[in-house]
C-alpha cells in the first residue's frame, strides 16, 4: 500500500507537489511548540546576566552526531580554560533563522563588547542545515563585533549562495576565519580575501593524548557512514567486511546514533568517552568518518581511512602526516585497505598518544585570535 502511495505521488506532479505542500504545512504547524520552547529558553539565556562580560558560542550541535557533538564539549572546554572571566551563552542556529520565533532582536538589544564563537564542522555551506544562513545574519546585525569561526570545511553547489556568503563574510571587520583542510583553506582564500585565514585542525583532535587505555583488543570495527556521503556502497562494504572476518572479529558502528537527539545532546560527553572507550577494545578501525579517525587516535587504535563523497576525510588525515604516522593509514582503494588491516592486524603498539594538537594549536589559538596579525608562526 505505501509504494503504491509513492508511485502514484511520483507519476503524477501536480498531486505530488500538492501532498509535498500540505506535509510542509503540517510539519511548519507540528514544529510550533519546539520553536516556541527554544525561542523563550534562548531569551532567557540572552537576557540573564546583562552586563557582564560574554563570550556568545552560536550555532551550538542540537542532534545525534557524535562528531559534532564531540566538537561542542571541546569548544565549551576551550572557552572555560580562555574566558574564565566571561560568561558563555549558547545559542542554536534554530533560535534565530529557520524559525517564526527568532531570538535575534534580544541578542541586538543586549550586545556590548562580547565575543562571538561560530560551531566548528561543515557549516560553511548550502549542502543542507541553517548554519551559514545564521553565519550571515550575525554578521549583518554585528559587522564589527569579534567572531572566531572554529575550523570550517566549505563546499558550495549552488553559485548564488556562494557569492552572497563570501560578500557577507567579508564585511566582517573582526573575524578570524579557520579553516581545517587545505581544500577548504583555499577556498577561503579565494572567496574571503578580506579576512584573516589560519589552516587549523578540528578542535576534537585536543582530545588525542589526554587519555590512557589498557583494555584488552581484540578484532576489527568499521565506524562507516550512511548517508549521501558515502563514497563505498553497502555492498562493498559488506564484501570487503566478509574478506577481514577471516583473520579478525569485526563490528560496525557510526558516528551518527540512533537515539533520541535530547537525550544523546543532554549527556553527549558520557557518549562520546562511551564511544572512544570501545574503539579502544579493538586492534584496528576502517572508517570513511573524520571524527571516526580522530576518535580512534584518542583511543590509541591504529586506523584506516576510506575514501568518502568529498575532500573532508582524505584532506583532514593530511593534519596526522609526521604526527601519528604509525597509527593513521589512507586507503586508495577498499583492496588497499584490505591489504593494510592484513598486515597491522597482528603488528604490537604501545598505543600511547601525544598530545600534540592541544599543546601546537588550541594551546595557542586565543593569542592568534586576540592579535592582530594572525598569524601562527608569531606564536611558534
């Protein structure tokens, strides 16, 4: 019954489009509650505390992504240890654009001489989400305020969108933009040049040698993604899967959990250490996930990274080059792979991690931000 509904939704248009209509207008309706909810929890967070010093960390992860999530405990921590002296209000990107109820008239009312902190991840983009509409209603509303925008990757499809943000962006008078690969740190270049740009990693790589593990390994996990994303199909996977399971026990996992997003969000850094403490019960992990390779160097797993749809794995494992290169190994192929796990499966390690990014990058980013020059060799 349902994919005789799909078929007759798809072979005839105007009654496609006119059920695609009435959904959206139920799901605007259905969504009332969640945005009035969150509109009057953003004012009272804006509105508590007037007059003392604020840091204004926007765009906050509100779903089930651990990677995500993982990059706003970091972000939260960095902000305790640097602005000790401010006071942190967080902001989802939902509470001012995507909405009928936005917040942003408050922030306008309130705002003085405070810090904006843009969420890490793949926000500079039209591939889906809100994040860099919100970007460019920020800046419009507060061009001269300060605004660190944490390690972006930046994809565009869609030419307009893509001029309008670099012309927003760029009439941005304070902002330091970070990039966290060198696809995106050209493309920064070109599309930002009246910014200041720094090539930084993704700040859950402050989390790699912060922890000891001396749990028994045993076998392979593969932490692969579903979504649009993805480069290999279930197939292959499935094969190359098949293939290891004759000299290893394998498990599969994702970054992305199927849980409830208020309940993975409200304890997201009891999940995240629940998720590094396995990957830290296997000799080897395969992964096509950025945050499935930084998990797994936390965990002192050795890893090897598969190809996934964009440049963000491949061009982000370029940060491990020199650092960690016994225990990060790029696949060319799922053959190669296959090849690589082989041959690691059985070789022994010590699995102890340096803490190399906290103390060569994130140690040092507040004075990058705070000077004038950007620049990090005035620091190195």
């Amino acid at each position: 019954m349902k994919q005789e509904i799909k078929n007759t939704i798809k072979n005839n248009r105007i009654f496609g489009n006119a059920v695609v209509g009435v959904y959206r207008i139920a799901k605007s309706i259905y969504n009332i509650p969640a945005q009035v909810k969150l509109y009057c929890q953003t004012k009272s967070n804006i509105l508590s505390g007037v007059g003392e010093k604020r840091v204004y960390y926007i765009g906050i992860p509100a779903h089930n992504n651990l990677g995500d999530l993982a990059q706003g405990v970091c972000i939260r921590r960095w902000l305790k240890k640097n602005y000790a002296d401010r006071r942190v209000v967080e902001i989802e990107t939902n509470a001012l654009v995507n909405t009928r109820f936005s917040a942003l008239k408050y922030l306008k009312k309130v705002f003085s001489d405070d810090v904006i902190v843009f969420q890490s991840g793949y926000t500079t983009t039209d591939l889906g989400g809100h994040a860099d509409e919100m970007h460019c209603a920020i800046i419009k509303n507060f061009p001269q305020a300060k605004i660190l925008m944490m390690p972006q990757t930046i994809f565009f499809q869609n030419e307009e969108r893509k001029k309008n943000t670099s012309f927003v962006y760029n009439s941005a008078e304070n902002m330091l933009f970070l990039a966290r690969d060198r696809v995106s740190f050209g493309m920064a270049e070109e599309m930002f040049p009246d910014l200041p740009i720094c090539l930084y990693p993704d700040i859950v790589t402050t989390l790699i040698g912060q922890y000891k593990y001396e749990n028994e390994r045993n076998g392979i996990l593969f932490c692969c993604r579903d979504d649009s994303e993805k480069y290999y199909d279930d197939e292959k996977i499935a094969e190359l899967i098949k293939r290891c399971e004759k000299f290893a026990k394998v498990d599969k996992t994702d970054t992305t959990k199927k849980i409830s997003h208020s309940e993975i969000v409200k304890n997201a850094e009891a999940y995240i250490m629940s998720e590094i403490e396995r990957y830290s019960t296997y000799k080897l992990l395969i992964t096509d996930r950025y945050h499935g390779t930084i998990f797994s160097l936390v965990a002192g797993t050795p890893v090897i990274i598969i190809k996934s749809t964009d440049h963000k794995v491949v061009t982000g494992a370029e940060w491990f080059r020199g650092v960690y290169d016994d225990y990060v190994y790029l696949a060319d192929s799922l053959e190669d792979a296959f090849e690589i796990a082989e041959r690691l499966y059985n070789e022994e390690r010590d699995h102890i991690m340096q803490p190399y990014f906290e103390e060569e990058y994130y140690n040092k980013l507040k004075y990058v931000f705070e000077n004038e020059n950007h620049h990090m060799e005035d620091v190195k």
